[in-house]
C-alpha cells in the first residue's frame, strides 16, 4: 500500500507541495537544474553536496544559488 505524501517547502522564495519523497538530488533534477555550479542552502545554512542524498523535508526554506561568471 503506497502512502500519498504533501511535503511544503520554499525554493527561492516560492512556495512547493512535493507529492513524493525526494532527496536534494531529486529535487534540483525535478526543477531542472543542473547539479554543478550551484550551492544549496536550507534554513539560512549551507547545505553541503555530501548531503544531497538526503530526503527534503517539510517545512524547508531551501535556497538554489547559481555561480554567475563575469564581475
């Protein structure tokens, strides 16, 4: 018997309800972008790319930043 699962969360400011569990990895495919040159930070922290496998959870304020060449 599968569960249905509502996990809401923020990405950069806009509200998501996820309907499956996904991990940072997930996530970041689902929204189609790319897993290199970016930096992930939830709650105000870094979130390090050695924790991308982990599942997001409810409630998360998650910001996608992306490295911008140029200055």
């Amino acid at each position: 018997m599968t569960s249905s699962v509502n996990i809401g969360i923020t990405v950069n400011g806009e509200d998501h309800q996820l309907t499956e569990e996904l991990t940072v990895s997930q996530l970041l495919a689902h929204l189609g972008l790319p897993e290199k040159g970016i930096a992930v930070a939830v709650d105000g922290a870094v979130f390090p790319r050695t924790s991308w496998d982990r599942a997001v959870e409810k409630g998360w304020e998650i910001e996608i930043l992306t490295a911008v060449q140029g200055g």
